[in-house]
C-alpha cells in the first residue's frame, strides 16, 4: 500500500490495519475501536487527508443487533475528522447470508453516501461496484489481486478527488 501511494505523490502513511476494527466496538484482535483511533491521531497534531477502509464490521455489528445505528457510527467518524479531506471505501462482501450478508453492506453504503454527499471534503470509492467475487477468499476478506485492486483503486482516487 505504502509503495502505491508514494506512486501517486503520498509521503506519510500511517496504517492501522487491525482485524476487526469497528468504529465502536473493541474485540481481542482490535481493542481500541476506530472512532479512538482517529482521536489518538487527531490528538497527536495530524491535519491532512484521512483514508478510511471501514465499515464492513460495523455493518455486520448494526445487522447482529448492535445499538449504534449507520447513521451514529458515520457520524462519529466524520466528527472526529472534521473539515479535512477524506476518502471513504465503502464496503461489499459476497456472502448472501449472515451479519456480513452484503444486502447489509448496502445498507451502510445507502447511510454512507446520504450522509457525506453534502460534504466537500468527502470522496468515496465506490469498492461496491468496482469489486469482482474473485477477488474475495471466504466472501469477506480479499486475495492479494483484490488487495491489489483496491489499493491502486484507493491511489487513484487519491489523485482525482484530492490530488494536493
């Protein structure tokens, strides 16, 4: 990821790739949720362009029944980054059944896009359209050519939306 983003122009990354993460709930693999992710970053001075790769999770998490509705969990993270720009990866899997059934990541994506179109500061790759089932191993999670896609997918829409 880092190699294609520098591609494009990018300098600093700063990954956090925890399995898991949600914007709220904590698990073993992810103790500290998203939405105190972006507080510690914030806390630590950054202003720039924000890139989110979440909400499968908490997609999965609001259809098991979790008490944060899309709406809350958008919200919060797009409190935390105020004004700076961000690009957001919405989400998709290809399972049919289940929390993580992709008729719930339509959900979110339905919240996702009603929520930031408004915004200037926001762009999202539209990862729901752009994804093919290939590139999935169990339905969730993406092979390394889907990782591949999304990644130079992401730099692209770096460049396009936000290309200072």
């Amino acid at each position: 990821m880092s190699a294609r983003y520098a591609d494009v122009g990018v300098t600093t990354v700063y990954p956090d790739n925890a399995p898991g993460r949600s914007t709220h709930e904590r698990t073993a693999s992810a103790p500290v949720n998203a939405v105190e992710v972006a507080l510690g970053v914030r806390a630590n001075g950054y202003r720039g362009c924000w890139v989110l790769m979440i909400g499968t999770n908490d997609a999965a998490n609001v259809a098991a029944g979790a008490n944060r509705t899309h709406d809350e969990r958008i919200t919060a993270m797009l409190d935390v980054i105020g004004d700076d720009p961000l690009l957001w990866v919405d989400a998709r899997t290809t399972l049919s059944e289940g929390p993580w059934a992709n008729s719930a990541m339509e959900a979110w994506n339905e919240a996702l896009y009603r929520i930031t179109a408004p915004l200037r500061n926001v762009a999202i790759v539209p990862w729901s359209e752009l994804a093919r089932p290939e590139w999935f191993t169990d339905g969730i999670h993406h092979t390394a050519a889907g990782r591949a896609h999304l990644t130079a997918l992401v730099a692209d829409a770096l460049v396009e939306h936000f290309p200072d």
